[in-house]
C-alpha cells in the first residue's frame, strides 16, 4: 500500500513537473518581448520566480490530497524535488535553445538594456566604462556553448529553486495525527 502511494505520488509529481515547466516556458518567452525595458524585464522576471513556487505549492498540495491528505516533510521534499528537478531541466534547455537558436542576439539585448538602464544614472565615465568592459566579457563568455559549464548552471539552478522549494515543504507539509476518529456513518444520516 505505501509502497502505491509513493509511486502515485512520484508519478504525479513528474506529470506536475512536466506541466510547471510548460507554464514556465510559456511566462518565460512572454517576459523576453520586454527585455528592452530593463526594470520590467527584471521586475517581471522576479514575479515569475513568486509564480514559480506558488504554482509548484498548489501542485503539491494536490499530490498530498490524490495520496491521502498527508505529507510529512520529507515526503513533501521529494515531490516538490522531482516536480522542480524537471521543470528546471526544461526551462534551461529552452532558455539554451532561445539563446543560441531562435534569437542570438538575445544576450546583446539584456547587455545594451542593462547599459542603457545604468545611463539613466549618468555614472562617472570612469565607472561606466569599466562596467562596460564587464558587460563585453561575460556577454562573450555567455556566448560559448561548453556543455560542462551548462551543467554546472543546470545543477546550480536545481539546488538554488531547490531551497527556495524548501520553504514550500513546510507549508505544504500536513502531519498525520497520532489517531484520526473513525467516521461515524449512522450520524452523518
């Protein structure tokens, strides 16, 4: 028996997974059309983060209620862990594709929205110029497609989702009472 419910459990969590880094892919692609509006791009961006575990939450919550109504914490864990795992692994490939495939010069764009953004603030010439040359550095790391370092950021991504995730276990989380009364059907009549 808790040997189905583990499984239903995991394979709910995997269909869930699935769908949330759908949904995210679709939020994700909605977000780029403002990257030249940098506060908005940013400001979006951190609202789909919030969106992000507060979907992953309601998912989570319907995997506890399908398998019995409980969680403890480490079964909340590994939902939200394999649902997370997944849709994170989803959405980097597609940001990769995005990036290196469908718009190239996806990352110039951040980079001059970013410039652009910090002119508002009329910086030294001094300061500007160094984070110019900041900018053309990492936009030419950013560049370079190395599969190891790929899965380096996949993995970083994982955990950092991950432990932000570990907040949603404890809401989710619903302990088991010691004894639970048995429903009485002649008084429900």
């Amino acid at each position: 028996m808790e040997n189905n419910i583990k499984s239903e459990r995991n394979i709910l969590a995997a269909k869930y997974g699935l769908l949330t880094g759908l949904i995210f892919i679709v939020i994700t692609s909605a977000i780029t059309i403002t990257v030249s509006k940098f506060l908005l791009f940013m400001g979006l961006g951190l609202l789909a983060f919030i969106l992000y575990f507060f979907i992953i939450g309601i998912f989570a919550k319907r995997i506890r209620k399908a398998t019995g109504g409980y969680f403890d914490f480490k079964e909340a864990f590994g939902v939200i862990f394999i649902m997370i795992s997944i849709s994170v692994t989803m959405a980097y490939i597609y940001d990769s594709l995005y990036m290196f495939v469908i718009d190239p010069g996806y990352i110039d764009k951040i980079k001059n929205s970013t410039l652009t953004f910090l002119e508002g603030f009329n910086p030294p010439q001094a300061t500007y110029d160094k984070v110019v040359k900041q900018m053309e550095d990492s936009t030419a790391d950013a560049r370079k497609f190395a599969p190891g370092q790929s899965v380096l950021m996949l993995l970083r991504s994982i955990i950092t989702h991950t432990i932000v995730g570990l907040l949603v276990c404890l809401i989710v989380k619903k302990k088991k009472p010691d004894f639970v009364k048995p429903f009485d059907f002649e008084a429900a009549k």
